[in-house]
C-alpha cells in the first residue's frame, strides 16, 4: 500500500509501506477513506520535534476490511470514525471519560493513518460505526471529529462553556475554530475569537464568533479585559502549545475562571505564585476524543454542524508533501488527503 513517510524535518514522502495485517485479537483493519494534516504534525516538520522514516498521520475514516477474533462491536463493512487514541472503553479512566489516558492506550501517531489502510488496535473501544454509508459531503465533518473537532469541543467542555458565559479562544487553527463552534452548540452567550488572518476570522464568524481581537499576548489579554468589564473571560480556550499562548490565556481568564488546554505542549512553564493568585482552574490535555464521538457523530449526521468546512485545501494522497507545506506555510487552515 502507499503511506506518508517523513523521513526527516521538511522530508515528506509517499512510498510504498506493508500493508497492515490483525496483529492482536482485538484489532481491526479498516480501508482508509479520508485522512489528514494535523496542526501537531508540523512540529516534527519544522524540527521541533525528533523524526527518523516516521509513518505520519492519526486522523482517520474508513470502511472495516477484517476483523480480529475478540471484535464484536463492529463489523466488515461497517463505515467508521476514530479517535485518534486507541482505547478499550472499559477500563477505570476510560469510564471517567478520559479515553485519551486508557490503562493501554495506544497513540495513533505511532501507526501512521496517511494510508491506504490502517490497523486500529482495541477497535471494539476505539471504532464508533456511522448510522450507514455517509454521504460524501459528510465525510470531511466525519473525519474533523476524528480529532480536530473532539478536541476543541472537549477544550470548551474544559473550560466550562455554556449559557451565560463569555468564552475567549487562543489560537485560529482547526482546533481553535473548532472550539468556537463546540461553544456556540454548549449555549456560550459571547464568544471571542483571537485572530490575525482574515479567512480564519470568517470562519469563525460562521462557527459563532461575536467578537475578534486581533491582539496578542498582553496586548490581547487586556483587550479581552476591555470587553469583559476588565474582569476576564468565564472560559478561555487554549489551541496553541506555545509560552506565548498559555500566558495569553491564563491572562486573560477572570479568577474564578476555567482554562481548556489542548495545544500540545512546547517549552512551556507556569510560574506557580501567578497560578496561584490567578485564581483560575486548568484543566486539559490529550482530548478524549471517544467520549464525544457518538454525540459528534449524529449531530454531523443530522446536520446540524458541518465542521468540514476546516478543510480549505483537499489533495490526493500521493500529493501529500504540498499539504505540508500549505499548511507550514499559512497558505492552508487543514488539508484533507483523499485516499
């Protein structure tokens, strides 16, 4: 089969890989439908990151093609969305919503979905199976939920988004956009979008921003300040996994207030006396994607969100190196790569 390799920072390259086969009982294969360019993908690409003839990719959709011995919850045939944590759903933390930290977890990234095929290991925990063939204009939203959109929607979750609150955004990729719309659908009555690009502010627009500020860092936060009666935001989503960002957020939160992290940390510290007389609650990480996968599904399904729309750039899976570098170079939001 044909799979994405980057062999080294800014060496991306598709090539001929194994085709998966059932490794476990509990595996599945599926044949990938759709794939994508995660923003977290960069950070190997741009060196900050270590990578050495890496299988990239661990957004995924597809039709299952085999089945291991122990899988009951899905069949051969069975069109299906992923996280992009493999998880078993049954065990204590899996339980408590948190799919993402399973007892035996399995990241995505360490199998490579930029493929024709892909093995899922734990596929009775990890596969949620749509209603029944998508449409085809579905399956851009079907594969945003993958990651992009159950992790800005467990970002808003986190920072307690809701009816009555002000919720504030840090970052304009897939994610933060994203987080936006998971807001507007959890009743946030404003919703302020941190945004420099005018097409990333449009989008947001249309997920249910109120407000832009195009600020940043201090700047930004006191602007957040000026809109909120110099009080802060109820509930600031962090999209980014920079210094500069978590600062911002933390600044511009209320006390009191909640922070939802999911930019995947780099070089990032808090000072603990500013956290502490902060007086504002953090909570984040790794998205439990799988939590929300079968209320994102049906909402998607109904139609009653169309998230897809984060795909401003679709090429063919043999075209992949271009994705990159759309997305490393801003002239791409996320690049869907067709299969």
């Amino acid at each position: 089969m044909r799979g994405v390799i980057m062999h080294a920072p800014g060496d991306v390259r598709v090539e001929d890989r194994d085709t998966p086969t059932i490794e476990r009982p509990t595996d599945a294969i599926i044949r990938v439908t759709a794939t994508c360019i995660c923003g977290s993908d960069l950070w190997p690409y741009r060196g900050v990151e270590p990578v050495d003839h890496t299988p990239m990719g661990h957004e995924y959709v597809g039709v299952v093609s085999e089945i291991g011995a122990d899988v009951k919850n899905v069949e051969v045939g069975d069109f299906v969305v992923g996280s992009f944590v493999a998880s078993d759903n049954t065990c204590e933390i899996c339980r408590a919503g948190y799919q993402s930290r399973c007892v035996h977890n399995v990241m995505m990234g360490s199998i490579g979905t930029q493929a024709e095929y892909a093995r899922i290991p734990l596929a009775d925990g990890t596969l949620v199976p749509t209603p029944g063939t998508p449409d085809p204009d579905l399956i851009p939203s079907l594969l945003a939920a993958s990651d992009v959109l159950g992790t800005g929607w467990f970002a808003a979750v986190a920072a307690e988004a809701g009816p009555g609150k002000t919720v504030a955004v840090v970052g304009d990729g897939a994610v933060g956009l994203l987080a936006i719309l998971a807001a507007k659908q959890l009743g946030a009555e404003r919703i302020i979008a941190m945004s420099r690009h005018a097409d990333r502010q449009e989008l947001a627009r249309r997920f249910g921003a109120t407000d832009i500020v195009e600020e940043r860092g201090r700047e930004g936060a006191a602007k957040i300040k000026e809109l909120t009666n110099g009080l802060g935001a109820h509930s600031v989503v962090e999209a980014v996994g920079t210094q500069e960002s978590m600062d911002q957020a933390i600044r511009a939160t209320r006390p009191g207030g909640h922070i939802g992290f999911v930019g995947v940390a780099h070089n990032v510290s808090i000072d603990g006396l500013r956290l502490f007389f902060s007086g504002v609650h953090l909570h984040g990480g790794p998205a439990p994607v799988r939590r929300f996968l079968p209320d994102l599904i049906q909402l998607i399904w109904d139609r009653e969100i169309d998230p897809g729309v984060v795909f401003d750039l679709t090429l063919p899976l043999e075209e992949a190196a271009e994705g990159y570098r759309a997305m490393d170079e801003r002239r791409a939001t996320k690049v869907l790569l067709t299969v």
